[in-house]
C-alpha cells in the first residue's frame, strides 16, 4: 500500500512539476517556442502512470495471468508486434530517412523496388514527347511522388502523426468519458441527468462532420485536431464506464470506504476508477483505429495540418495521381489499414482475455 | 390501457426529442461564436477579395447576421430564423442554403440507400449463416473478412476501386456524371463503386452484429423446446431466432447510421465526386462559405435525431417486454 502510494505522488508531482518548468520557459525564454502538443504529453503521461501503469506493477501476477491469457489468441500477438514496430519506426525512421519535404523534380514519379514505369513527359527544349523509362532503386525504397518527394520519408512521417494524433486524442477522450461516466453514476440524481442528457446531444451528432465543422472552424493544426477529437469522442466511453459504475456503486468495498469517511472526490478517484481500468483499456485499443482513421480522413479531404506529412495527406496526393504513380495511393491506404487491424485485433484479444466467462 | 400508455410515451418522447434539438444548436451556435473567426469575416475576406467597397460589405453583412445585436437576441435569431426554414445565405453559389439542400441531397440519399441495401441484405444473410454453422470454416472466412471489412478504411477503398476498376481495367468512369439521370442503368452503373466503398464497412458491421445477435438466441431455451416439438429447423431459425434477434438488431444499425454511415458517405462522395450534400458541405469549406458547413452539420444531426426517435418508438410497439419497464 505505502509503496504503492509512492509511485501515485511521484506520478502527481512529477508532470506538475514538469509543466509548471515548461510553461515557464515558454514565457520567460522566448527562444523556446514549446509546442502545445508537449503539455497534453506530460499530463496525459501523468494520468497514464497513476491509473495504469502503477496498478499493473502493484498486481503483477494479474497481469501475469491476463498476458498468458492475451498471448493464447495469435492474433493479437501479431498486432501487438505491428504495433510495437510502428512505434519503432516513428521514433527511429525520421533519423535514417531523407527529409519527408524535400522537392526534387528530377526524381518524381520513381516507382517503388522492383516495379518499372515507363511514360512520356514532355520535354521543353525539343517541344517533343519523349519515353522515359523509370525503374525503383534503393534510394527509394517506395519511390517518389509527382514531386519527387521520397515516399517512405513521408510514410515514416505519417506514422508518427497517426500514432501521436491517435495516442493523445484517445487520452483526452477516456479521461474525460471516464470522469463524466464515472461522476453521473456515483452521484445519480439531477448531476447524472444533466451529464447524460448533455452526452446524447453529443451523441446525436455524426461525429465525423462535427469533427469538420469544428475544425472548419478553429482552423487545421495538430493541436487543435488532437484536442477536438478528444473532446467530442468521449461519449461512447462516457456511456460504458456509467453502466459499469452502476453496478460497482453499491457493493461492500464502495460504502466501507464511505463508511470510514473518505470523501467523494475520493471514493470516485482511488476507489471507482481503478476498478474500471480493464475496461478503460479494452475501449482505448478499440478506440485509437477510429480517431487514427479520423485524422487521416481530415488530412485527405484536405482539412489537415499543413505542416505535418500525415498519411492522409499523402493519401489526398496520390488520388490525384492515380494514372501516373498508384503506388503514392497505396502505400500510406495499406500502412493505415494496417495499422487499424493491429488496434483491432489487440482490442478484441484484450476483451476475451479480461472476460471471466470466455473460456480461453 | 395500452393505448393511452404508448401515447403518452411518444409525448414524452417527442419532448425530449426537441430539447436534444434544441441542445444541438445551442452547441452550433456556441461553436460558431467562439471560433477565431466570425461567419463575417469569412464572409468579407471573399467580398473584398471581389473589390466591393467595405463599407457597404460590413454594413450588409452585420445586418444580415445580425451581428450588431446583443448576443441573447444574435441566439434567438439563429434559432428563429432556423425553425423558421431559413437556413442561411450560401455566397459562394448564390443561393439559400435551403435551396442548394433540395437540389442535392437526392445524391447522397440514392447513395446511403443503395449501400444500406446493399449491406443490409448480404450482410444480414452472411450473419445468420454464420450464426447457425458456428465454428464452421465458412464462419472462419465471415468472421475474418468481416474483421477486414470494419478496418478498412472507406475512402482509401474508394481510392483503390477507383485504381482498379476505372484505371486499370477502364470499367467504369473516374468520375461521376451528373447529366445522367438519376433512374437509369447508367447511373445504377457509375454508383457501383461507391456502394461498394460505402458499404463494405457497414456490410462487415452488419456481419457482426446478426451473427452475435444470432447466436444471443440460438442458446435460449424457446429454441430448444421449438426443436422439441419437432419443428423444422428451417422454422426454427426463421421464426423464432431471427424474429428475436431482429430488434435489437435494428437498434444497432440505426446507431451506426449516425457514427459510421454518415460520416463515410461524406467521404465517399468526395472520392467520387458525388455531388451530394457531403460533397457540397466540403466545396464550401474550401470557398470558406459557413452557412452551408454549418447546415449540413445540422441536418445530418437532425436527420439522426429523428431516425432514433423513430426507431425507439416503433420498437417500444412492437416488443411488448419494454412496455411495462
């Protein structure tokens, strides 16, 4: 108990601490222009140690018990891997790749390896058409788009965005769904009402024009798209974690705590949350595909941030030059599709394996 | 008895159904005033760009908004002019938003029609054959190509339709033709793709949710005493599982229209260029004309509103279980 409570300080101080230093060096020294994306790091990384990775370490032999369980379905193995190797080539693949931005018209349209293409182009000098033969080579793995913009710098790039817009959006959404779920079932009454009537309006929004209309509104940057999609994407979640609390108010544990005096705030932070953690996360890993495909879908219909390479915007890129270069269509449409399988297999791997009545 | 008792649960359903609508355009309109930029700005930036004399372009455009009034009066002119059928004035095509709305929405209604059948009847088939040969390998090749099918992303399907079977193989148009007309093979022909990409996420979903519905039924102890009797299991299955399994069903696939239908017909539209609502909310977006971002957004909400109002109604009538909850 003592040590755990150790790490749950750590954990609150820590990220405190860090964003108190950061926004103060972002005031007092201008030449560091923090990015808004580093505060929602620290503080979601902060809320991530609290309620998942503490709990996991105090109960190893549980989590020992679920990865057995977990490593049965092959499947979600599998996803697990891509998932682990996508997030290896986001942090290391920008070091060994050109950049993802750099125009060379004398290298566009370079198919991918092993693929060879053969078009005309119009050449200025003679004012005629002439055929020119271009073949893949290890310069470029992927090969280049109409730019000549090197196809795997980009996808590497777009894996980064995806992964942080996914990774972050879902963090504010489960932290907002959690709480709001969590505080309309524990205090019932006119607070539920009013929280529950506020998520089907929500709801009742189709969440992917809200998202346009939104970011129509506040304008594209990376920021802004993590944040809306966190703040409208909690309502399923909200839902869930209700009906879960529901059923977890009235047994024994809750009112021995509300018996020996320890306040709501209290009750519903170290007592109701932790206990929907193994939901938390079966609905975080089936929730990152969605908002991964939400950004990407932003990005193609052009509603991305501009200054980030993200799948969706190579996506947008090579539609418009499907009869030149298809492989600039097909690279970052596979990566995505891809890397929502993974999400998805996990998901659902991590679901049997917290069901008691699955016999796995 | 029982009429009196579904009368007033659609009275207070229908209560409750305008204050969710009237929730959605306090979030509208909440979200419009917040936004860095006023609907005006927008507005005069594309005037001015023109050469029209400010002056005159601020004046017409507070006006027209109502901009120069306090806040509580700006909201209940939204509100009014809304429920009033005035949806607002679309610069960047010269009409009432309403009007743009009548001439297109057939485009995007043909294409959720077509896919929802589509997906619907193959879907509801594959589900419940699945459900009754559980664990067969046929089960095995649903439950994998549904998985696919729910991770595929929509509009980089359409992207590679279009690759294959309009690029490639020159089967179809790259782009859709709105000189044909809309009851006609042609036009049956050119929405082949789109339906396809629309409807492959909603088919895979569809999939899912009859076979484990299905099987929710397949275990109740009604079907084994119908098998008891010595019915056929043809009778079995169709009239006391599948009846069962339809409603919650329906429920679910109502649900999906909103978070998942909607959303994809908007981006099918724009890889196809169908000149649907989706497509023309996204041709405003680039000409920075709000209204009709703002319409859109609306309607399709409303459009769910309604679609729940109505299936939570029909359902309370048809399954007496709920009626005395």
């Amino acid at each position: 108990m003592t040590k755990r409570f150790g790490i749950r300080n750590l954990a609150l101080i820590l990220p405190a601490l860090l964003i108190g230093l950061t926004l103060l060096l972002d005031i007092f020294v201008i030449e560091t222009i923090v990015e808004p994306l580093v505060y929602l790091y620290i503080a979601l990384g902060g809320i991530f140690i609290i309620y998942v990775i503490s709990p996991l370490y105090a109960s190893r032999r549980l989590v020992n018990y679920y990865w057995q369980r977990v490593k049965r379905n092959r499947l979600a193995v599998a996803g697990l891997g891509f998932i682990l190797f996508l997030i290896l080539l986001a942090i290391i693949g920008p070091f060994l790749t050109a950049d993802p931005t750099a125009v060379s018209f004398e290298e566009k349209n370079i198919p991918p390896v092993g693929f060879t293409l053969k078009e005309s182009i119009y050449e200025l000098e003679t004012g005629q058409f002439i055929t020119r033969t271009a073949t893949g080579d290890w310069q470029h793995p992927l090969g280049t788009d109409n730019k000549g913009r090197d196809l795997l710098a980009m996808i590497i790039s777009g894996a980064g965005v995806s992964l942080q817009v996914g990774l972050l959006a879902t963090g504010i959404a489960l932290a907002l769904g959690t709480l709001i779920g969590v505080i309309s079932a524990y205090f019932g009454g006119k607070t539920d009402n009013i929280l529950m009537r506020f998520t089907d309006i929500m709801m009742t929004f189709p969440f992917f024009l809200l998202l346009v209309l939104i970011v129509f509104i506040f304008g594209a940057n990376l920021a802004i798209i993590v944040l809306v999609i966190g703040l409208t994407g909690w309502t399923g979640t909200a839902r869930l974690i209700r009906s879960e609390t529901l059923s977890l108010r009235t047994r024994e544990f809750i009112m021995a705590a509300k018996a020996l005096g320890a306040s709501d705030g209290r009750v519903v932070l170290t007592h109701l949350v932790p206990n929907v953690i193994s939901l938390i996360i079966v609905i975080a890993t089936l929730s990152i595909p969605g908002v991964i495909v939400a950004e990407a879908a932003l990005s193609f219909i052009g509603l991305g941030d501009p200054a980030v390479t993200s799948w969706g915007m190579v996506l947008r890129a090579g539609q418009q030059t499907l009869d030149t270069a298809w492989w600039v269509a097909v690279a970052p449409g596979v990566m995505l599709f891809l890397t929502v399988l993974a999400f998805n297999f996990v998901g659902d791997g991590l679901r049997d394996a917290f069901d008691p009545r699955s016999s796995l | 008895m029982k009429k009196t008792w579904l009368r007033d649960y659609i009275i207070r359903r229908l209560l409750y159904a305008i204050i969710i609508a009237w929730g959605i355009l306090t979030v509208t309109f909440v979200l419009v005033r917040i936004g860095p930029t006023s609907p005006a700005d927008k507005y005069l930036a594309n005037l001015a760009a023109r050469g029209q004399d400010a002056a005159q372009v601020i004046a017409a455009v507070e006006a027209r908004y109502g901009l120069d009034q306090p806040i509580y009066a700006q909201y209940l002119n939204y509100i009014g002019n809304l429920v009033q059928g005035d949806w607002g004035w679309s610069f960047s095509t010269s009409m009432p938003v309403i009007e743009l709305i009548q001439t297109h929405w057939i485009y995007s209604f043909q294409l959720i029609l077509l896919s929802s059948i589509f997906a619907g009847i193959i879907g509801i088939l594959i589900g419940i054959y699945s459900a009754v040969r559980q664990y067969s390998r046929t089960d095995y090749i649903a439950t994998f190509f549904s998985f696919i099918g729910i991770s595929i992303p929509n509009f980089w399907l359409g992207v590679m339709l279009i690759l294959l079977f309009a690029v490639q193989f020159g089967l179809f148009k790259t782009y859709y033709d709105t000189s044909l007309p809309l009851f006609s093979l042609a036009n049956l022909k050119q929405l082949i793709l789109p339906v396809i990409t629309l409807g492959t996420g909603m088919l895979a979903g569809y999939t899912r949710y009859t076979r484990s519905a299905m099987l929710d039924n397949l275990r109740k102890e009604f079907v084994r005493t119908a098998r008891a009797k010595g019915l056929p299991e043809r009778t079995v299955i169709g009239k006391h599982v599948f009846r069962n399994a339809i409603l919650p069903l329906i429920t679910i696939i109502m649900f999906d229209l909103g978070s998942i239908v909607f959303g994809g017909a908007y981006l099918t539209e724009i890889v196809f260029g169908i000149p649907g609502l989706g497509r023309i909310s996204f041709n405003a977006i680039f000409a920075d004309d709000y209204a009709v971002v703002v319409a859109i957004t609306l309607i399709a909400a409303f459009l769910i509103l309604m679609i729940n109002l109505i299936t939570d109604i029909t359902y309370t009538y048809l399954d007496p279980r709920i009626r005395y909850d």
